[in-house]
C-alpha cells in the first residue's frame, strides 16, 4: 500500500497528468487492447473499456475534465505515445519522513536534494558544512570541572558556523599599523578590588545588551555602547545616553564592509570626526542602509533631540589609546568605565551559558573570526580570575547576554588589544 501513496505523489510533484498505473487497478491492456478500435478523436462506445465497475475512453475527450477521470489508465502511453516514468523504487527519508525527487530538506544547517538515480532509487545530496551547534562542543565541554557551560540554542540552530563567523562577529583583521600602536601605561600602584562591576559602580549609566541579528556589526555596537557608557560617567550622568550602532553602520561605509564587517580604527576616527547620534534618533536596523545623517551637520539637523540642551554637534570622541596589561586595563575601567576588547572567536564560545570560558579545542579549531566586545569589570570565581564582559547577542545568550572569560593570560586574545577613549563630555558637565 505505502508503494501507491510514493506513486501519488511522484505523479504530482512531475505534474504527471495522468495518474496511471495505480496498482491496485486491474492490469491493463485497455486502450492497448488487440482487436478493438484503438484511440478514437469521438466519444464512441466501441471505444470505452470495463474497468473495475465502470467505463474508461480512448478518445482525446477523456481528459476533458481537470480530474482526467474517465481515461483509461493506458490512454496516455497507447494514444499519445508518453512513456510513463517508471515507478520510484525507493524515496529519500528524513526523520520518519519520505521525499520523492524533487524535493528539497534541511539537514540542520544543510540543504539537501532529493535526487533520481538511474535505478529510479532516490537518495540525498546534501551540502557539508559545519553547522553553529556541535554535539562534540556540547559533550566535550560539559564535563565536570569545567570552568563553564555550553548549551544547545535554538536560535542558533540550522545556521552555518561560516556565516556565524561572519555575521554574528563582524571585526575585520587590524591592519599593521594599528597593530603596531603602542600601548598606554597607567602603571597606577592603587587598590584593586578582586571584584568590580561597572553597572554596580554607575547604575543606571551602562547600556544594555545589544542584538546585532544576522548582521556583522560588532565593531559598531562595542564603540557605540563603550562611547554610550563613557559619556554617562564622564559626565556624571548629565549625558546619560544610548548611542546609536546604526549611526555607525549606516555611516561608516568608506573602507567598510557594513553588515560583513568593520574596521575598528576607521569606525573610532569616525566617532571621533563626525561623532555619533543616539539610538531614539537612530534606531538599529541589523542591515547596512543608506546613512540618513549628512557628513557634519548638527544633532537639530539630524532631526535629534539632545537630552542635554546646550548640546548641538554630535556625540564624538577624543583619540582612541590602545590597552593590553590587566592592571592597565583595570584601572581605565575604574576610572573611565568599559572599554572595547577585541577577542579571536572560535565555534566552542557561540555555545557558552555560564561559568569561565576558556577556549576548549573542542568543535572546529581551523575556523575563527575576530569580534568586538565590551569590558565592564572583573571578578574571581573558584579561584579563577575573569572579565567580565558584555556581548551583542542579545540577553537571551550567556548570563543575560553577559560573559566570563578567564583574565590575566591573555584568553582568545582579549587583551591583546583594548581600546580605551574619552568622550566628548559637554563642557560644563565634565567630571572634576
Ligand atoms: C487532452 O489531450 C489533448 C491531446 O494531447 C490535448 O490537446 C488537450 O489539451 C487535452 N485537454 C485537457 C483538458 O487536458
Ligand atoms: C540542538 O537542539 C535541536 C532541537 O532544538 C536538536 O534537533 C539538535 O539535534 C540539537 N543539537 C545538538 C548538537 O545536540
Ligand atoms: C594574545 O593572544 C593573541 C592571539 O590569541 C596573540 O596574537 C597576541 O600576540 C597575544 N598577546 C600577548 C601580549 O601575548
């Protein structure tokens, strides 16, 4: 019985017009039958057969009706001469499911084809690409005594470890020059306290957790949020903002590549040369679209409504320095507030839940992207010091949208370029 239902459907999915052969029909010969009028172009008795406890015609009226249901069986492949397919002798199956050719199905993250042998057996063809979420991750970091967590996303699951590098990161390779810059010393011989949290020391002045999407626009958000969170601080809260990561897509576009990637350098020299607008007046998008802001124009022209009302140029900032010692690192925050790290990605970190993350070697180690994040304090949990620190993946990812990762050993590289920057604080609200 389930052989007839695969010949349905085969016959439908070809646009077949004639549902011929079904096997539980009496075999013919009708139209084909020896002796009898053959195909006729009128409706005559002659040419009519029995079958099962009716009539079927051979004549060209037969398939006058949309259900074609008084052609014999036959009447195709005797009268007009189409060879029927042969039958499929074997579907495609997928999770209990069958698939005739052709038809299409997702294999987690891959697309696969249901494909006609020349035996009329069908079978798979699927792409081969590493999907986001992996089994070996999840099995190989969830071992007890490990320092964090990794879990299954549905969010992320069917999507491509290749397009997550792209699209959920979004920080392109720094060029030699940037890399060259040398690094601020602070060297400050002060009290360090084993644990610091920038949203316990300025509530209310830090940014939440941003959604980049599909999009690979880290690099804007961590300026945009890192600048937000600076201009609180700096001014005592008088400039208390969310600033704008799509005023940086949408406008940043000279050397950039939008949604597959910035570089930081040329997006903090536009912070600084034409500033930022904040996030009321521009809302994020995830998409790279045309930028709405002329080059420079005042925040009143930009169609904003500054919070502070002495204010008319845009959010800028002074010139970015570069970080990398712990202490150094400590101390900006303290004293500044976040700063933006830069961290090398690998497929483990994508399912990170809670704990300590360090990079685990399990999942692929050949594919890996650049991604920028935002440091917001330290702490120390059985006996492991960490960062914490704010991703863009929205809340529903890590401890609310938060990690941990281990500090002072440079981890992924997360403190192998940080970069701290001041705001361009309104003048009368300036901390003293
Ligand atoms: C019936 O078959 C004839 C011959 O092939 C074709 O010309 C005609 O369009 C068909 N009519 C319908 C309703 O399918
Ligand atoms: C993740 O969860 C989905 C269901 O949401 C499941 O189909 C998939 O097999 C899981 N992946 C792994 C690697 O366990
Ligand atoms: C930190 O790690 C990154 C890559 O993971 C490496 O390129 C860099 O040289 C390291 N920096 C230091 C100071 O060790």
């Amino acid at each position: 019985m389930a052989n007839n239902i695969y010949l349905l459907v085969l016959c439908v999915a070809l646009g077949a017009v004639v549902a011929y052969r079904y096997p539980d029909l009496p075999p013919g010969p009708y139209c084909g039958t020896g002796g009898r009028q053959q195909c006729c172009t009128n409706r005559q008795d002659s040419c009519s057969h029995r079958i099962l406890d009716t009539l079927c015609y051979c004549d060209q009226f037969c398939n006058r009706t949309t259900s074609h249901d008084d052609c014999c069986p036959d009447y195709e492949e005797v009268c007009l001469g189409i060879t029927p397919p042969e039958p499929l002798l074997q579907p495609c199956r997928l999770n209990g499911k069958t698939y005739v050719p052709p038809s299409t199905a997702m294999k987690d993250c891959n697309t696969c084809q249901c494909i006609l042998r020349g035996d009329n057996k069908a079978e798979w063809e699927c792409e081969s690409d590493v999907c986001l979420m992996s089994g070996d991750v999840l099995h190989g970091v969830n071992r007890p005594g490990n320092s964090w967590r990794a879990t299954n996303y549905t969010e992320f699951y069917g999507k491509k470890l290749k397009d997550a590098l792209v699209y959920k990161l979004g920080t392109l390779p720094l060029s030699p020059e940037t890399r060259r810059m040398g690094p601020i010393r602070h060297d400050k011989d002060t009290f360090y306290p084993t644990h610091f949290d920038a949203r316990e020391a300025w509530p209310t002045y830090i940014s939440p957790v941003v959604d980049q999407g599909w999009c690979g626009s880290d690099w804007a958000v961590a300026i945009a949020t890192v600048t937000s969170d600076r201009f609180a601080i700096q001014s005592n809260g008088a400039e208390n903002l969310v600033l704008s990561p799509q005023s940086l897509l949408s406008c940043s576009r000279k050397q950039q590549q939008g949604c597959k990637g910035g570089h930081i350098d040329v997006a903090w020299n536009f912070a600084k040369n034409f500033g930022l607008v904040d996030e009321q007046c521009y809302p994020y998008e995830a998409k790279a679209s045309p930028c709405r802001l002329k080059k420079r124009s005042t925040l009143r022209e930009d169609g904003c409504i500054p919070p502070v009302p002495q204010r008319t140029l845009r959010y800028r900032v002074g010139p970015p320095g570069r970080l990398q010692k712990e202490k150094d690192i400590m101390y900006d925050i303290m004293q500044s507030g976040p700063v933006h790290a830069i961290m090398t990605v690998h497929q483990d970190f994508f399912h990170y839940r809670d704990g300590v993350y360090r990079r685990s070697h399990h999942g692929s180690n050949e594919m890996k992207g650049f991604h920028s994040v935002r440091i917001v304090g330290w702490g120390e949990e059985r006996g492991e010091k960490y960062w914490t620190v704010a991703n863009s993946w929205g809340t529903w990812w890590g401890e609310n949208g938060y990690f941990k990762i281990a500090r002072g050993v440079n981890e992924s590289g997360i403190e192998s370029f940080v970069v701290t920057v001041l705001s361009d604080v309104t003048e009368s609200y300036k901390k003293k």
